[in-house]
C-alpha cells in the first residue's frame, strides 16, 4: 500500500484503487480529505477533527464514509445519515478495502487537572499500519509500521523511545510533529532512531513511501 504523510497527525493510505483518510484536522491542509472513499477519526481535538474538512470530503465522494468514536460522530452525523459510523476499542470494519481494527480508549493524560477524553487508534490490514491518535496504544498483534506521535503537550520523548521498544514495529514514521520546529527535528531523529530498536523515518508533508 501507498502511505502519503500529510501535515500534523494526517495520514493518507492508498490500496487497490481506494483511498482511506485518518485524521484530517485542522493543522493538515484543508484538501487533505478530499478523494478519500473512508476517512477515520481518532479523537474530538481539533488538531485531528475538523469539521469543514470532513464535510468537504464527504460532498466531495458521495460515496465516502466516516467512522469515529461517539464524541465526533455526534456532531457530524446528522448531516450524513447513514454515511457516518461509530465504532470503540475492540470493534472491527472494512473500510476503502481496508481491514480496520480499533485499538484504545482514552486519550494520554495531558495534566491531571484536565479530564481525559475518549481517543482509539486504527490497525489497518493485521498490523501493516498503526495510527494511535494521541495515545501511547500497545496493540496485541505485532505492528509493522507505527505512525509514531513525536511531539505533544501530553509526551515527552523518553515516552516516544518506550513507546516505539514497546510495540516494536518494523518502522516508524512521525506523526504529530506540526509544533516540532527544524531547530528540534535533528535531536528527536537522531534520539528515537539511535534509542528506539527500529527503522525510525521522518517524511516531509505531501511525500509517500511504500509499506
């Protein structure tokens, strides 16, 4: 499969002629949705979940479909009856072809005076593609690309390192990173690739690899 970087936590994942979409929000670019037959959401933040985006997307392909956990699927389903699903840790689909499998339940702990909300992570095809959303998730099967959240208000980068010897995935690529400015790219690199046990890879916004 094809797996596009787009800006901040969006990925962009091409198999078979389909497109499946994760977490087009408001720090990606405003087309990152369009074409997409699934788009799925990870969590309400709006650095992941945006609804102008969402909804360009889904008059775009009349077609496409959205599956989320409740918190998003509640502000978006009305205008897509039926096009809209909700899923939870545990569930499984098929989605733009895509076997999907919904891992976690509740977004890292950013401070403890803030309440957690709820936050689940996808596992596409057993385990060629990961995408926790804003959770250190540990799946149950092994995991052979990790879309590795580098940079948030609720991490640091000794829980990056752990994180990426815990799932022990054949390669890890950056997500999150939109407030990791030039100046810190070169220490996270050079930090979770020496440190993290794996191939650890970073693509600039719009680049592809094959996983």
């Amino acid at each position: 499969m094809k797996l596009t970087k787009k800006s901040h936590a969006c990925v962009r994942v091409e198999k078979d002629g389909q497109v499946l979409v994760v977490d087009p929000g408001g720090f990606s670019e405003e087309d990152a949705a369009l074409g997409a037959d699934a788009i799925l959401v990870t969590h309400e933040h709006p650095d992941h979940f945006d609804e102008s985006r969402l909804r360009a997307a889904m008059e775009d392909n009349p077609a496409a479909r959205i599956w989320t956990l409740r918190s998003v699927a509640e502000r978006i389903a009305a205008a897509f009856p039926g096009r809209v699903h909700t899923v939870g840790h545990g569930d499984t689909f098929t989605a733009a072809g895509f076997d999907v499998q919904v891992h976690g339940e509740l977004h890292a702990v950013i401070h403890p005076d803030i309440p957690r909300i709820t936050n689940v992570g996808y596992l596409l095809d057993g385990g060629k593609v990961f995408h926790p959303g804003d959770a250190l998730t540990v799946p149950d099967q092994p995991v052979e690309t990790l879309m590795l959240p580098v940079m948030a208000p609720w991490n640091k980068i000794a829980e990056v390192i752990d994180y990426v010897r815990e799932v022990r995935p054949l390669r890890a690529y950056d997500i999150h990173d939109a407030l990791l400015t030039d100046l810190a790219r070169p220490i996270y690199d050079h930090q979770i690739g020496a440190l993290g046990g794996t191939d650890h890879q970073r693509l600039a916004p719009g680049t592809s690899a094959r996983v």
